[in-house]
C-alpha cells in the first residue's frame, strides 16, 4: 500500500482555498468514506455492511474532477468514470466526484456522482436542486453509445447526483433530502415495475455542527471530517473510534493536508477581515473630515478634499458616498 495517495502527495504545498475544496473532494472519493455515504443515503445499500459495500460494489477507482482521466485510460470496465462528460450541443460538464457502483440486489451497474458544494451561499443564483437534476439527465442521455445502442432502452443504468453542503441555511442543517421519480395513479391503479422509471435521484446532504437536531450518523462524520476547527487529532479519534474508519497512513495524510489547508483558509479569511475593516475605517475617516471641513470652513467639496490630499483618482468615489447620504 502506498504510504500517501495521489491526492495527500498532490496537495502539500496547497493552502489556498482552492486547494481546500480540492481536498474536500478527493478525501471525500475515499472507498471508506463513500461507503458510508451509500449507505445512509441510497436505497439499494441500506441493508449493505459497509465493508461490503466498500469492497464489493463500488467499481475501480472514484474519480475527483481535479485528476484528469484521458479516453484511452478508460479500456476496463471497472475503471473510475471520466469526470468530463461532454455534448456538442450542451457543453461539457465535469462532476466533483464520478464511479460506477454495483446495485445488491440485481447485479447491475448503476452510475453515480458525488458533488460536493462548498461555497457559502447555499443559493448561487439558481436552486441547487435543478442543477442536480440537469447532472442527472446529462448521465442518462450520455449512456446512449456506451451502455446501449439503438432502441435498446432497457440497458439504461440508473444515476445518483448526490450533493454535500457544507454551508446551508439555517431551515436545512442536519437534513438529508432525496428527489426522486415516482408512480401516481390518476385513473385505474396500472402499475409499472418501479426499475423501469426509478432511474434518478438527487440527494441533498446538508451538514449543520453539533448545536443542531440529527446531528448524528453520517452527517456528523462528514461534519466532524470537513470541519475547519476540530483539530486532526480529534477527527482521528472520532472516525476511528464512532465509525470505525481504520485509517491508513495515507488516510492520516490526507487529513492533515485537510487540516493544513483549513488553517491556511481561516487564517486568510481573518487577514482579509482585518484588511476590509481597516479599510472601510480609513473611508469612514476621510468621509467625516470632508464633512467636517465643508461645514467648519464653509468650503466646497473639492476644496475639502485638496486640503486633505485626497488623490484625484479616489474623489469621485468620496462624491459618490455624499450623495448616497
């Protein structure tokens, strides 16, 4: 076994914010981890131990959307699904996380996407749901020329775009939603074998921290895995003691370079705090001595800022702050 996977050797010099959302996800395409994330959130693998699922039904190797996967890699069959999926008409898409999974009980394969979203604005101008749902349908239509051909619609395998949120609103912490199709009768009870239209599901993983509800089972070990303040210690001790996540030397490295990276985040964001605050303080300042002046001396605005130095490329943007007030 390797002593650090690709990911852990690939990310060590890495502590922008970038690099930790590329962390996010390729600690998140570890086997143990995604096992447990099947289990608690996919229908066909609740019944399913987990080293089962782990050793048993997740094909090859999960693919993370930062390593790139050329055409002619991808000969065997149980190899990790190219995150690229491309239309001359729609574009290319590139999925965080992509693999093929094994369905228990009927022995056939079924696609799945992991996305992990960690941007802060849970709403980044347009409802994360229809975007799971356009991921989903994007790997139904592409199965055409790779699992069937022709009119040969039976062989179409069913898809899962399976979304963790790091930061959602309030309303949705600690929840675990799924969208999926279902049969309604309208006139008659007519009933359809439910393989032959239960073919997508998104499911949306919100995480919240300890202070909420069902802060427990899967959302807790993401929580506890992801999260920028618990330190590498404790997340070692809780995932092996609470989940039973043997880790591996490479496992412990990738949560280091996890760990590494949030310190560098929480460290920029601070500096950059700082930053807009002293900012904000200087033209807080200026803008009162303008006021100040004009109303003392009598003087006009421009007069206030030449008297103040204030640079010529700068007063335009005080003359906009007067007029707002």
């Amino acid at each position: 076994m390797d002593e650090k996977t690709t990911m852990a050797q690939g990310l060590h010099s890495t502590d922008d914010g970038a690099g930790y959302d590329a962390a996010c996800k390729r600690v998140l395409s570890e086997k143990t981890i995604l096992a447990r994330i099947m289990k608690a959130c996919l229908a066909e693998y609740q019944d399913c131990p987990v080293r089962d699922i782990e050793e048993k039904y997740i094909e090859g190797q999960p693919q993370v959307s930062s390593v790139p996967v050329l055409p002619d890699e991808e000969g065997s069959v149980i190899s990790g699904l190219d995150t690229e999926d491309k239309s001359v008409h729609e574009g290319t898409v590139t999925y965080d996380i992509r693999f093929r999974a094994i369905a228990p009980d009927s022995g056939e394969l079924i696609g799945l996407i992991v996305n992990v979203e960690a941007q802060n604005d849970f709403y980044p101008g347009y409802p994360l749901t229809k975007r799971g749902i356009y991921y989903c349908s994007r790997m139904i239509s592409s199965q055409y020329g790779r699992e069937f051909t022709g009119s040969h619609y039976e062989k179409l395998k069913k898809v899962y775009s399976i979304w963790i949120c790091m930061n959602p609103p309030k309303n949705r912490e600690n929840t675990i939603t799924r969208y999926h199709l279902t049969e309604e009768h309208l006139v008659g009870e007519a009933v359809e074998p439910v393989q032959n239209y239960d073919l997508l599901s998104i499911v949306m993983l919100c995480l919240g921290g300890p202070d909420g509800e069902n802060y427990d089972g899967v959302l807790r070990m993401l929580d506890v895995l992801l999260s920028h303040e618990t330190s590498e210690a404790e997340k070692r001790r809780i995932l092996q003691d609470d989940y039973d996540i043997q880790m591996t030397r490479a496992m412990e490295s990738e949560v280091s370079v996890m760990c590494n990276l949030s310190k560098g985040v929480m460290e920029k964001s601070w500096k950059k705090g700082v930053e807009k605050g002293i900012a904000e303080g200087l033209e807080k300042g200026i803008l009162s001595s303008i006021e100040n002046l004009m109303e003392t001396m009598g003087w006009t605005l421009d007069q206030a800022m030449t008297a103040l130095k204030v640079p010529e490329a700068e007063r335009q943007f005080y003359r906009n702050l007067l007029e707002k007030q």
